[in-house]
C-alpha cells in the first residue's frame, strides 16, 4: 500500500459509482486497547461482501487521514482515518487506516467482484 493520493483515490471511487459493487469494511482496535490498558475498551466492526449501489462517493482529508463517504439511495457508508490505498488483482480498491505504529484501524474496500480472501 501507498499513501492515499486524493485525486487518484477520487478517480477510482467514481469508476464503481451507479454499479452493483461488493463491499468490505471493518474497524477495529482489537486487542491493542485492551491489551496494552486494562480499562479500555475493545471495539470494532466487520460487514463483507455487502452488495450496494452508490450515486456519489467522496473523498476528503487533510493530508494525514482522509474519510471516504459513498452515498446510496437510502443511506450512507463512509470509513474515517484511512492513510493508505493500493489497487489489488486490477479491479479491487483497498484503503486503510493505520496508526502511528502502524497497526491497522480501518478497512475499506470496493470491487466489482466478491472478496474471496
């Protein structure tokens, strides 16, 4: 993965717009919170192979973490904190966030295909 370049990232979101796409998302600070401070707590979410439509997605940030939105017909999906993106077997947009150690927060990804891995 590279840092996340907006124009391109933003390029490449607008290909999937008003297609049926798979979706994956996750947040997660895992065993990080707990394990290094007993008090805090564990928290994260997982949602895979999500099939949406979306009309609009955007990115935003300030050179450091961006937030992706893609707005659906009924709703909204977006992912705050992500750093990084790459594009994986020519059709799968993956970003994520990761933090100072560089330990994986957040997860985003968008394909045409469903993720198998």
């Amino acid at each position: 993965m590279k840092p996340i370049e907006i124009k391109k990232v933003q390029n490449t979101l607008n290909k999937y717009k008003d297609k049926e796409v798979y979706v994956h998302l996750e947040t997660t600070n895992g065993a990080y919170a707990s394990h290094f401070n007993d008090k805090a707590y564990n928290v994260g979410a997982y949602i895979r192979n999500a099939k949406v439509r979306f009309n609009q997605a955007k990115i935003i940030g300030d050179g450091k973490s961006y937030r992706v939105g893609l707005k659906m017909e009924i709703g909204w999906i977006y992912a705050e904190g992500l750093t990084d993106w790459t594009i994986h077997e020519e059709t799968k947009l993956l970003m994520a966030g990761h933090d100072r150690e560089g330990r994986l927060m957040v997860s985003l990804e968008i394909s045409d295909t469903p993720f198998s891995y």
